[in-house]
C-alpha cells in the first residue's frame, strides 16, 4: 500500500506546507523508543521547549485526566500518566502547536480531542484495549488536514459550509474537484511525516473513501478495527453536536462497522448510549 498523489496533488503540494516535526517530538520520539527509555531525559527534552511542556501540564490537569491533586510538573505527568499514554499526547500536544489555531475553525481542537476521547473509550469497550492508545491519537490527527487547507485557500470556507449540510463524505469530493487535493491526503503525508503507525495513515487516507475498504484488502486487521473505532467516535461527537440531524457519514458505513465488528445494530446502540 501507498499513498498515491495525481500529478495536480504534487502541483498542489508544491505550495502547500506541511509542517514538519518539531525538533523536541523528534528527540521525545527517539528516546521513548528505547527498550528502557531514561525518564530523566524525556523530562528535559520536553522542558526544553516551554510552549509544549506548559501545554502538556494545562492538559493532563484538564477534565479528560483529572486528578485529585493537580500536576504541577513534567516528572510528575511522566510518573502519573505513565510514557505509554504520553507519548500520544505529546505528539497531539506538539501537533496542535505546530498547526496553531485557527479562528476561522471554532471549536476545532476542542471536537477533534472529543473525538480522540470517545475513540480511547470505544476501544476498551470493545475488548481492544491494546489499541487504546493508537486510537486515542488517530482522533486527533485524522482530520489536521483541514487547518492546513484552510490556511492555504480562502475559498476552502465553502467546503466546510458544504461537509455542515451535507457531511464530510460529500464535501471531500468536492475538495477535490476545487483544490485537485483532499484534507485526507494532506493529513495522511503529515501522518507519514510524523512517523505515525502505517496502520493509523491509511486510515486517514482512506477515511471519505470507505466503500468496499472492508473487503479490499487495503486495511489489514488493525486497520480496519481502527476505522471501526474511528468512525464511531465521529459520530457519537456528530449526534452530541447536532441531535437533530442525519450523520450521512455514518450512514454510508454503518453496515459494514457492523459486519466486521461482529455485533448487530442494537448492541452498537447500547454502546452509543453508554
């Protein structure tokens, strides 16, 4: 599997920017990689840069990683949170920073790490525990794509009012037809670019472009639980956003999360509901 560019996406690609990691997630990543990595050292990398380690501590001490006693250090965030569950955020944190916000996108890191928390959540309920941390940093990157387009094309508001009334899969068609590129195409070489899991890149890539994803052989087994899990974080945060509405996205590949996850639609119900 690849991630294929058009001659227009390369065009198109030569003007767009595509952050590269920053040099603190760099050295963070090669140290936590280690079979024992020196917790020392990961401290004073992410202290090294200010911005990061203060956000850092303003999320673990947020709602979603509460604790009785406020964080008040990166030892103590290390100590607490354990490396495994901060190497995700790290990289979000580092992700969110580089990309910066965008007042034009209200709200936009606020749903995307709504998103990461219901797809963290929905792993463990499905008894796919080891994913947990994989899909909890899938919710926050999947959709990076779209700051990123946003920044470079003034007309790219059209596409987010066309996704709002009709949903995302629609609107990514015509990203295409006006851009020649896509917010998945973007967010899966920022992916790449960041050394995420081959499985989590593909899942990006192939997020609009689901029909027959299950059968096709492009996804292996993780892949596809992690699109699975994905797709059910979307749309619990869809129907929390608007009860009111149709989660068209939702209804394109509903039966098919329902096949491979083994369950009927009353089960996946009842997981919604908790």
């Amino acid at each position: 599997m690849s991630i294929s560019l058009t001659t227009d996406e390369k065009a198109i690609l030569s003007s767009v920017s595509i952050p590269p990691r920053p040099e603190v997630l760099l050295k963070f990543s090669e140290e936590a990689k280690k079979a024992e990595p020196n917790i020392s050292v990961i401290s004073n990398i992410l202290q090294s840069d200010v911005a990061i380690s203060a956000a850092i501590l303003q999320v673990v001490n947020s709602a979603a990683f509460r604790r009785c006693k406020e964080i008040e250090s990166i030892d103590q965030a290390i100590m607490t949170l354990g490396l495994k569950r901060l190497v995700p955020l790290v990289r979000a944190v580092a992700l969110q920073s580089t990309i910066g916000d965008d007042p034009k996108l209200s709200n936009f890191w606020d749903s995307q790490t709504e998103i990461a928390q219901f797809s963290a959540s929905i792993a463990s309920k499905l008894n796919k525990t080891t994913l947990s941390n994989h899909a909890y940093m899938l919710g926050l990157f999947h959709f990076v794509g779209v700051p990123i387009l946003n920044q470079h094309f003034a007309e790219y508001s059209s596409i987010i009012e066309l996704a709002n009334q009709a949903g995302w899969d629609h609107a990514a068609d015509e990203e295409v037809a006006l851009f020649k590129t896509s917010h998945t195409t973007i967010g899966a070489l920022l992916a790449q670019q960041w050394g995420l899991p081959k499985a989590m890149i593909y899942v990006i890539y192939y997020l609009h472009d689901t029909e027959g994803i299950f059968t096709s052989g492009e996804l292996d087994q993780s892949g596809l639980d992690l699109m699975s899990i994905l797709k059910l974080a979307r749309h619990l945060q869809f129907i929390k956003s608007n009860p009111e509405n149709t989660d068209n996205e939702w209804a394109n590949i509903v039966d098919d999360v329902v096949d491979h996850l083994g369950c009927d639609e009353e089960e996946l119900t009842e997981l919604i509901a908790e």
